[in-house]
C-alpha cells in the first residue's frame, strides 16, 4: 500500500515534532504531500467577562498563533521538498483527525502518544486509541517518554515486522513491502514462539520420588520433539512469507525466531539494533474496552521506543 498524503496532528509542543523527521522520509520516499493539523479548543463566550468582546478576541488568537506556528513548521518541511499545506480546527480532537484522514483515501495519519506510569501505563494516549479504534486509516505512532532521544535520528534502516501466523497480523505485508521499496529499508520478519519453560508447562506430566526421596516433577510427552517441531514450522513460514516479498521486488528481508514473551521479545530485539521502524497490526475492540489496543502491539509502542507503523486488521 502506497499512502497518498501524510496527515499530522500537532499541538505546539516540541514532543508532538518529534514525529516530524520520520514524516519526512514517508513523504520523500512516496512522493506523497502533507497536511499539517492542529486542533484548538472549543471556547465559549463565558471565558471572558462580558459576551463577545474577550471571548472572540482570545478565540481569534488562538487561531492566529496556531496558523504561525503551522507556517514555521511546514516552511522547514518545504524546505526539505516536501509539499506541505495545513489548517487549524476547532472541536474534538480525535473526531476532526478522523474526519480529515477518512476524507481523502490513502492516507496514513502521523502523531505522537504520551507514556504513562502506574496502573495505565499499558494505555495509549486517548486520541492515538480512539482514531485506531474509530477508523481503518494507518497509523505512525511514536511514544514520547523515556526514549524521546531516539526520535531525533534523520533516517531509517530497517522494518521490523512482528508475524504470529495470522492472515490478521499479515494485513502489515502490503504496507511493509511498499515501504521497503519506497525509503530502501531491510524487513525483519520477527517470529516468537515460546520459550523451553513455557513449552514445559503446556505438557503433560506427573511427580515422582527422586533420589533422596524427594519429589521430582517429570513431564511426559515428546517435549523437546514438539518444541523442534514448532519451530521448525515456525522457519518455513517465515520462508513463505520472505520468497512472496521478495517477488514482489523487495531486496532485503532477514528472518528472526525469537522465544518467550511476545512484546517484550520484539522491544528487546528492536533495542538491540538502532534506526527501527516497527510494522504491526492490532484489532479493534467493542464494548467497555473499545479504546484499548491490542496488548502486544500496545507494549511494542511503549517499550522499544522506535516509530510504530500500526495497520487495524478489520473486524470480522
């Protein structure tokens, strides 16, 4: 999939640029334009003192300030030779990002989300969830936080792109194969299965008296023949999926089987080598929970610290 426009949301702040310089070689590579959006909020005329007078005055500067600020930022992208336009909205965040993405088809919709601590800290940022959850369009998210030093690096070599098997989590392959053509980056297809200890625990298996006459846990079962076996078709996707790249023009693919915890095996791979982007799905939720990403790509996004590119596979 190739993206016709970049759309950006901005709030002034220098952690919400951070996502600027990976905005800019999407746009190079696909020759796509952007479209800067800063949204302001809602005023009403019992801000000020008297109706009318303060309240319109402080709702044009906002306005105002908000236009300058785009300009600066769109005059450093025009400069790079990037096709930039931008506008200023007032309202709702996370509905007028919706509505401005669905608006024209192709568009990949870029910004940064918060890091939190404490019982949330697996939560992203409500508007990054909320347009996920609300709409088909991609995401480039890159959590602001611990890692923010990472975001100012100019270039990226690599894709890493976490796969389970699932037709789901291959939703990311067009995305991946086109990137990798567009901005020439090496994909890593990342496979993570369990580990010894976990395969231990699914078998079966009984206690028995030891030497010294203490208890013994002994697993029954082709343990070890099974845990081959897994991975060994674990590789020979990974081939299937790698020779269908490959035909489709992209040069450079490199294949990884991890074991144990999914997310937190992607971040630690990912940690270990440097200029990342991550390319994922995730699925979409109903209910009480409709604003919580998938858990495994929701760590991705909060532990490696690299760009996320996020596909929604589509619900059923």
């Amino acid at each position: 999939m190739e993206y016709q426009r970049i759309l950006v949301c901005l709030d002034g702040s220098e952690l919400a640029e951070r996502i600027l310089p990976f905005v800019r070689l999407f746009a190079k590579g696909f020759k796509a334009p952007v479209h800067l959006l800063q949204v302001v909020p809602p005023l009403t005329p019992d801000i000020g003192n008297e109706p009318g007078g303060p309240f319109i005055e402080l709702t044009f500067q906002l306005h105002k300030r908000a236009e300058m600020y785009l300009t600066e930022v769109r005059e450093s992208l025009v400069d790079a030779g990037v096709d930039v336009t931008f506008t200023v909205e007032e309202g709702d965040v996370a509905s007028l990002v919706i509505a401005e993405a669905e608006g024209t088809p192709g568009t990949l919709v870029a910004l940064t989300t918060h890091g939190r601590s404490g019982a949330a800290r697996w939560l992203m940022g409500s508007v990054t969830s909320k347009v996920l959850t609300a709409t088909d369009v991609p995401l480039l998210v890159l959590r602001t936080g611990a890692n923010e030093h990472l975001a100012l690096r100019e270039s990226l070599e690599r894709v890493i792109v976490p796969l389970d098997g699932s037709e789901a989590a291959e939703m990311v392959l067009p995305s991946v194969a086109a990137l990798a053509k567009a901005i020439d980056l090496e994909v890593v297809l990342v496979r993570v299965t369990p580990s010894g200890g976990d395969y231990l625990r699914y078998m079966e298996y009984h206690y028995e008296l030891g030497p010294g006459s203490t208890l013994a846990r002994v697993y029954e079962g082709p343990f070890e023949e099974y845990s081959k076996e897994s991975e060994a078709k674990a590789m020979d996707y990974l081939d299937k999926i790698t020779a269908d790249l490959k035909s489709q023009g992209v040069k450079k693919v490199q294949q990884k089987l991890l074991h144990g915890d999914a997310a937190e095996a992607i971040a630690t791979e990912a940690a270990g080598m440097e200029h990342n982007l991550v390319a994922m799905t995730t699925h979409g939720r109903s209910g009480i929970d409709r604003w919580v990403m998938g858990s495994v790509t929701d760590r991705v996004v909060r532990e490696c610290g690299d760009p996320v590119l996020i596909i929604r596979s589509k619900r059923a």
